[in-house]
C-alpha cells in the first residue's frame, strides 16, 4: 500500500506559503485559506496518484463539479479555485507548468433565489391593516403608497417619483379618472399600469389630507408637487418607505418585515396565479426581456405544489 504523505508537507505548497506569507505579506488568516485551499488540492491529487505539477485543466473541471455535487456553494467552490490559481501561476511562473489549469475554470452558477412574495391573505391583510398609532395623514399617506405598491407593482423609485399633478418635467403621476398610474421606469422606459379600486379610494382620501396638510402646514412651500410628502414637505425618499413599511408590517402583526419589492412580488405572484397571463405580468412590471418575469413561473408553481399538497388525498403519504 502506498504512503500517503502529510498533505501539508508538500514541499511545493510549503514553498508557496512561505511566499505569500513573506514575500507577498498577506495576512495570517489569509494564509490559513490558502493552505486549506491547497490541503483539499493535495487530496484531491494524491487519490488520482498525481502530481501538483501533472494536473490538468479537466481535472479541475471534474474537482469543480464533484464539490458542486457535494452540496458546496457556487461562492465556496469559487474561493477554493482561487486559491489553486494563484498556486498555479506562481507554479508557472517558476517555471514548474507551462500553464495554468485552472485559468479558465469558473464555479458552477447558483440558482437565483425566488424573489420574496407574500400570501394572498398576508397581502390583503397588510393592505386592509389600519394603524392607531400614527396621526390620520400619516396613516392615509401610508395606507395609499401601501395600494399602489401591491395594487400596480411599483417599484419604490416609480412610487416616490409621482407628482400630484402630471406636467411633461414629471416622472409620474396617477390618472384618477382613467385609473391609471403613469411611470418612468427602468432604462427611461415609461409604461401604464391600471390602478384598482381600493388603491383609488385610498389615493382619494390621501389627497384630500394633503391638500390639508400644504394648505395649514407647507404655505410657503406651494411649488410641492410630489404625490407622497415626508413630514418636513419635501417629497418622501425611498428610505422613509422602507422604515414605514418596516414598522407597519410589524404592528400589522406580520411574520416577516415587509419592504417595497415585496409588495411588488407579491402583485405579480398574485396576478399570475391567477390569470396565467406571463406576458401581462411583464408589460405590468415594465420588464424589458420576459425571461426576468419567468421567476414568477416559479413561484406560481410553488403556490400549486402547496395547494396540492394541502388538498389532494394522494399527495402525502399516511403513515400506518
């Protein structure tokens, strides 16, 4: 049976370290990775029978692979295989391998994490939610950001852009009597989206309450034009609507804070679930390519497998 040696002891990858420890100065912690890095690299090597110089680049590819399999993440399998790269390019520069093997190799992608959507009733729950602890124009000016969030799918920057009044300098405004709101989205693109019925009584009512608060509060200040007003008369920053959001979401009672982009996942989420209309979906968010919208497919589908789940007599296995 043949010796195994101490990968550590290679005297290759203790030449190494010593050069980044002394001679490229890296910190302690650093070199600590690096020699991890290059213990699993030794490993590898020596369950193939190879040497550190005789790698090549398909064997990266097949180590890059296994630790995928493995259950490694994307970002993990990235930092080991940075760490065998520079190895390989000191080995290079040495002049102990004509090239490197692993230059050319990435990490394997990770799959993009579905978006945060809430459920139908949480969603209705948070729209239908009514703070007393707030004063009335505050609650009325959040109850409204609240419906066109949910009820349009606007992202926080099209909600915080809206005038009051719509002029050509403006970035958008809502069309009470059409019940359309108008916004500048994403890469200069304007687009129209339906504003329902809840989000206009909601709108109606905060307007009112603004036109109040600017009449008794904001005299000298009668050029305001944005929809949605902070308390010093300025228009409202996309911070603010996080921290409200945040804060209503709990009194609400919610079990995870709610922040603008949810509230517009959640508006596609919904509205696919129920017209299966991906293209409408698309037009409603303003994406420019369909395949960012296909996300909600996903999502759609995980709603399904729940609601199969919960319902069908096949789905769970009873226990005897």
């Amino acid at each position: 049976m043949d010796k195994v040696i101490d990968p550590i002891k290679d005297p290759l990858v203790e030449r190494y370290l010593e050069h980044v420890r002394v001679e490229k100065r890296l910190a302690a912690r650093t070199v600590t990775l690096y020699s991890l890095d290059l213990l699993k690299l030794c490993e590898l090597t020596q369950a193939l029978q190879l040497e550190l110089v005789q790698v090549q680049n398909q064997h990266i590819r097949r180590w890059a692979a296994q630790m995928h399999a493995q259950g490694r993440s994307s970002r993990g399998i990235a930092l080991i295989l940075s760490g065998w790269r520079g190895f390989y390019a000191w080995l290079g520069r040495e002049g102990m391998v004509s090239s490197n093997p692993v230059q050319d190799v990435k990490a394997p992608k990770s799959a993009k994490p579905l978006p945060k959507a809430m459920s139908v009733d949480d969603a209705i729950h948070f729209a239908n939610y009514q703070s007393e602890s707030d004063t009335p124009w505050l609650e009325l000016r959040d109850s409204a950001m609240v419906e066109l969030l949910y009820g349009s799918g606007l992202r926080v920057g099209e909600l915080i852009g809206l005038d009051a009044i719509g002029t050509a300098q403006s970035l958008g405004w809502v069309d009470m009597n059409a019940a359309e709101v108008h916004v500048l989205g994403k890469g200069g693109k304007r687009r129209t989206v339906p504003v329902g019925s809840k989000a206009l009584q909601a709108l109606e009512l905060w307007v009112r309450a603004r036109a109040d608060i600017i009449t008794q509060t904001l005299v000298a200040n009668t050029s305001i034009n944005a929809l949605f007003l902070g308390k010093n008369g300025s228009r409202l920053s996309a911070a603010s609507v996080w921290q409200r959001l945040k804060r209503r979401s709990l009194l609400a009672g919610l079990a995870m804070p709610v922040h603008p982009h949810m509230l517009r996942h959640s508006f596609a989420s919904h509205v696919l679930q129920s017209s299966s209309d991906l293209r409408a979906v698309q037009e409603f968010l303003g994406h420019a390519n369909i395949t960012t919208t296909q996300v909600y497919t996903r999502l759609d589908f995980q709603h399904l497998a729940k609601a199969y789940d919960a319902a069908h007599p096949r789905a769970k296995i009873k226990k005897p």
